[in-house]
C-alpha cells in the first residue's frame, strides 16, 4: 500500500543534530526525522490524500534552487521510525 501513495512536504520541526570536528570542520552525521506529512494516492486529488507518519531527510540538491538552499524533503509514508543511512 505504501507503494501507492505520494509523500506531499509539510513543516516539520527541527529535531536534534549531531557534529563532530573534522581537521577543523565540523562533520554532520546523516539526518533523517519522522513526522506527519499528507500522503495522496492520486496527487491531483486532494480527496485521496490523509496524514500519516512520513520519513524526512535533508536534500540539498533542489531542482531551481539556488547552491546551498536545503530542505526537509519526505522519503517515504506510512512509517514508524527512520533509520539514518
């Protein structure tokens, strides 16, 4: 069923983040929260849609965007923990 439905982005809160220091940079470790996104079968039709928990990560390769921009993008619905990759 998860296969059949489309995550929509939503405001997610920020979590906690973890950093280390790399030879004077500090070095995030990969990021990923869930949160309640709106999830659609059909995207067009909002009738199809209806919250569930989502995965989140942080994309900073956005289409139209400019260098540097970055945000929470969901990865997935219908889930009940995220596991960093």
């Amino acid at each position: 069923m998860a296969e059949d439905v489309m995550p929509v982005p939503v405001q997610v809160p920020l979590g906690r983040s973890e950093y280390a220091m790399l030879a004077g940079r500090r070095r995030l470790s990969p990021f990923q929260t869930c949160s309640t996104c709106k999830c659609c079968r059909v995207p067009s039709d909002p009738t199809t849609c209806s919250d569930m928990p989502c995965c989140y990560k942080i994309d900073c390769n956005i289409p139209n965007k400019p260098f540097g921009h970055c945000a929470f993008v969901p990865t997935s619905c219908n889930c009940n923990h995220c596991a960093s990759s």
